[in-house]
C-alpha cells in the first residue's frame, strides 16, 4: 500500500513542478554556491542545447539523449518565449535504476537530465533558483542544478552526489 500511495503521490508532484515552472518568480532565492559552477575565464557559452549536451557526453559515456525540443513539444512551455530558454534537451544517465523511473515519461529529468540554454547567466541561475524553490517544498522532485555561462545542467536526484558532481566537471566546474 505504501508503493502504491508514493507511486502516485510521485506524478502529482512532477505535474505540481511543471505546473509551477510555468509560472514566474519574482525574486530569485539566493543559490547554493556548491550548486553553481563560474564560467570559466575567456570561455564561451554553447549555442544550443544540443551541443552542450554532446560535449557532456563525450565526458560522460553513460549519458544518451533522449530528445530536442521546440517550441511546441515543450512542456514547459519556455522555449523561446519572454524569460525563457532559447533551447532545451532532454537526457538519459543508464546509471539510473529503472525501476526508480518506471511510470515517468522517457524524457522526465528523473532518468538522467536537462540542458536549459538561456541568454544570460543570471536567467540560467533565476530558473535555478525558482525550481529549487519548489523542490524545498517537495523533496521528491528534488534535483542538483548546475549553472555555467547561461546553460543550467538539470541532473536526477536518483544519482549519487559524485556521480551528480561528474556533470559539473563535464560542465566545465
């Protein structure tokens, strides 16, 4: 009975974090400086998100990409949109059990990750800090969260820290 109430209880808070990404943050929560990673000196941020994400897996051999999206599949619905990403991909980490993942959709954060390409560094760690804000409140969709430049890394919680910790240093940390 406890699997089942926190099977279900695990997709009514993925829809509530959708939900609240939507919407808009005012003022950002300070961010956790283990979380964010400085760009580096002279470094230039990728253009898209997927290159961000091929370069990450050329360092991280157990990372797949599952999907690009447009403007149209987002579902977040940010994608080239006022403060928004200017491109987003979804990613896989095979080191995620799949039985932690089972009823999420192939392109949940939870089975890998997320590459969020913004215009400005402080939009990346505004997006950052507005969904570990939510998360506070709900620790089962909780993720680490890495900012470089205006990319922002969204790594699943099911990693260990050191696995988690591999995306920073891919990320250039």
């Amino acid at each position: 009975m406890l699997i089942r109430r926190t099977v279900l209880a695990v997709p009514v808070a993925l829809a509530t974090l959708s939900l609240a990404a939507c919407s808009s943050s005012s003022s950002p929560t300070a961010t956790n400086s283990a979380d964010v990673v400085a760009p580096a000196e002279n470094s230039s941020t990728p253009k898209t998100a997927d290159g961000v994400t091929k370069t990450l897996g050329e360092k991280i051999t157990t990372l797949k990409l599952t999907k690009t999206y447009t403007a149209e599949n987002d579902p977040n619905h940010l994608l080239g949109r006022p403060n928004g990403y200017s491109s987003k991909t979804a990613f896989g980490d095979s080191r995620v059990k799949p039985d932690d993942v089972e009823y999420l959709d192939e392109d949940a954060v939870e089975r890998g990750g997320s590459v969020e390409v913004f215009t400005t560094e402080d939009a990346a760690k505004a997006r950052m800090d507005f969904i570990q804000t939510v998360a506070k409140g709900l620790p089962a969709v909780g993720e680490y969260d890495y900012v470089k430049g205006g990319v922002l890394v969204r790594v699943s919680r099911f990693l260990t820290p050191d696995q988690a910790k591999e995306y920073q240093a891919a990320l250039g940390g």
